[in-house]
DNA sequence: TGAGAAATAGGGGGAAACCCCCAAAAAGCT
DNA sequence: AGCTTTTTGGGGGTTTCCCCCTATTTCTCA
C-alpha cells in the first residue's frame, strides 16, 4: 500500500532552521520528517514515499548538492530545492544542472517557499502517476521468455512473421505462437498498442 | 543549403569584452560574429544556422535572460552560455530553469571557455541532426489530407478497418484506400513504423 | 523425479490486411 | 469550364495474422 498523503523532507544542520521550517510547514497542513544530514535522511527515506526535500547545501559530511546528485542517481523522483545562505553561483548552477527543483537563497519569504513547496509537491504527483504506469507496462514485458523478447523486437521493427521465421531459424507457426503470447502477456490490445508500450519503456530506459 | 562551420554568437555591450572574446575563439579556429545588443543579434540571426551564443546577463535595454528566453519562445536550439559580472543566484537559477546551456562568472578561465563553448556546439549539432530528422517526418505527414488524418488517427489507436469505417460512416473498402495511401504518403514501411513516427512527433510537439 | 513451463511445430479455418485493377461523385483550383 | 485532388466505393486475389486444437522435446524447479 502506498502512502497518499506527501512528506517533506527537511535536511539541515541547524536545529533552529529544522524547527523552523517544520513549523512552517506544518502551519500549512503538510507533514514533515527532520533529520540533521544527508546520509541520516538517506537511510531512514523509503523511495516509495511521495513528497520532496528540503535540503541546506552547506552542511558538515554530504553536502545537500551530494545528496541532490546521490538521489538522482538512485533514480528517486523526490523534487529537491536546495538553500543557500551564502550566493554561490556556481553551486546554484550545478545543483539546476543535476536536476534541483530549485535553489533558494536564505532568508527566504515564507510564502514564497510555501507555493515553492506546493509546485514540487504537484511535480512529484505527476512524476509518481507516470512512473506507476511505466511499472505496470514493465511488470508485464519482464513475463516475457528470452525467445518471446526476440520475436518482440522483430515485431516491433515491422517484420512480418515470415521474415521473423526465417531470422530466428523458426517455423512460421512457432513464431505465431510466440507473437500471440507476447501480445497476451503484454496485454496489448493491437499491433499499434504493443509498438507504443515498447516506446514508452525505451524512452525512459535510456 | 545549410551550413555546417558552426559560428558563436557574442553578444555584449562591452566593445573590449567582445573583442577579447573573438579573439579567445578565434584563436581555436572558431567562427565568431559579435553583436552590441540583443536586439540586434535576435535581427540577424538566421535560424538554420548552427552555433551557440555568449551573452552578457546585464545589458542596457534587452538582458541576456531576456534573449534567451526569446530564443527559447522561437524554438531555437541553439545553447546560450549566459556571462555574468556579479554574483547572482537568482538569475542564474531563472536563467538554468529557462533551459540555458550554462551560466559562468566573470572572470573566466579561458580555457574553461572554450571547453563549455566545445560542448555547446557538439549539444547543437545533437539537437540539429534530431530536428532535422523530426522535420523529413512531419513534411511526410503534412502530405495527408483531412480525412488520411482522421483514418491515421484511428489506425494509430489501433481500430481494424473495420470498425474504423464504422466510426466514420465509410465502406470498409475506402478505408483501405485511405490506409493505403497513408502508408504511401508517410513511407512507412509497416504499421510498427508507422505508430513509431506518430509517436515521435507527438513527442516535440507538445 | 515428476509437474509445469518454455520452445518447438503442425492442421485447419476465419478474419484482417494488402495488392492490383477499376470508376465516379465531390471538392478545389486555376 | 476544365483540370486535379479528394473522397468515395467495388471486384478479386494473395498474404498475413489470429485462433482453435494437438504434440514432442527440453528445461527448470520444487
């Protein structure tokens, strides 16, 4: 079961600017998880919460620029905003260039970290809505056998089963089978539907 | 014909800095054509032509964010490396969200130019060799009439013809008129390769 | 070692798609 | 008005696909 309701994260050093954001956040409703670093965070984040972080960049052991890129690696969709409290040009750029949601100077207007807050939490939603749709399509290609996923390929290039025979050193009525079990594990409704899944999961595999 | 010598693009009100520029990338061989304002640049440029842009953030009149914001509501592709003076996380932010190449301080290692500059250019040529290939594609399409469209449409959701006359109010036959002209038209070589260009252009079309 | 899945291959038939031919009404464009 | 394109429809045949059934060999796993 997932969580519906989401999370912020927040990631800082200092105890008052954790009590102060938490309060802050929490004034609007929105639950709130602290932790005093990276890695503290890292180990205690479950990646099916939904949610986003809330991250200090200057920090001692992992900067919040480290966890921002640690997270993108772990192909986590939380949405970072980072915060700065001294401008660092060069940081902000980075961080946008690995992906950051955002990166805010300190101090901050309140309101404007809120609606901040609220886009992020609005990414997450949609990214978490897209990536249930790629599991669900991917849950089913990965029933396929080894011989189905090559009759698949060849399928999805616009062979013809004649020609798919001939490649794999089949008989034409085997790869008939094999076509009519990858269409029946995948589900697809026609040749157009099969073509679309199989796009839509290379697109996000590279 | 198009050309393929890349050229950068400097745009600064500063008379030395331009210079000193076309120098720098001039002396790795590169092609360089300087412009006093945005404005003036955004005048000039031809579309078709392959580079990438150097600009100033502060400039009287048009800022460089603007120009590059332009760019962007034009479709350009071409990557715009924004220069600034003074440290300012809040531009380079806007400027990163706006889908700048990069955003560098003043004073610059020279080399490091050239080496952001050195893959700007190689991002362009990416980006170009996509277009152009998205643009054979959608003049293929352009070639269908209303109704090719109408029956594509339903072809690419995956309607047998049958039901696709249906749909219409056709004869099964002319739909299979209209197909086969949508092959033909299109130069797709099967229905797989047909869904596959559909999709690519839905794809840089929203 | 035995059950089940995967891979192989076939028969037969029906549905769909694809291919050529044709033709005529309707709409658009000089 | 005359020409072109579009849209419409058909005849008839070939190819491909899809679905029912059976059957053997191999492989894996419990």
């Amino acid at each position: 079961m997932e969580e519906h309701k989401p999370t912020v994260f927040v990631v800082d050093d200092d105890p008052a600017v954790r009590d102060s954001l938490r309060w802050l956040l929490a004034s609007v409703d929105l639950d709130v998880e602290t932790y005093a670093s990276a890695p503290e965070f890292l180990d205690a984040y479950d990646p099916d919460k939904p949610g986003c972080v809330l991250v200090d960049v200057r920090m001692p052991g992992m900067s919040g620029l480290e966890l921002q890129e640690e997270l993108a690696s772990r192909s986590t969709k939380l949405p970072v905003i980072i915060i700065t409290g001294h401008s660092d040009v060069q940081m902000a750029v980075r961080a946008m260039k690995g992906g950051a949601f955002d990166f805010i100077e300190k101090p901050f207007n309140d309101q404007a970290l809120l609606d901040l807050v609220q886009k992020a939490l609005e990414r997450n939603r949609e990214t978490i809505e897209a990536q249930v749709e790629h599991e669900h399509i991917q849950r089913r290609f990965d029933l396929l056998s080894p011989r189905e996923r090559q009759v698949l390929d060849l399928i999805v290039s616009g062979e013809p089963n004649k020609r798919i025979a001939f490649n794999l050193g089949l008989s034409e009525k085997t790869v008939e089978a094999h076509r009519a079990r990858v269409m029946e594990k995948t589900e697809a409704g026609s040749l157009a539907d099969l073509v679309k899944m199989v796009t839509l999961l290379q697109q996000h595999s590279s």
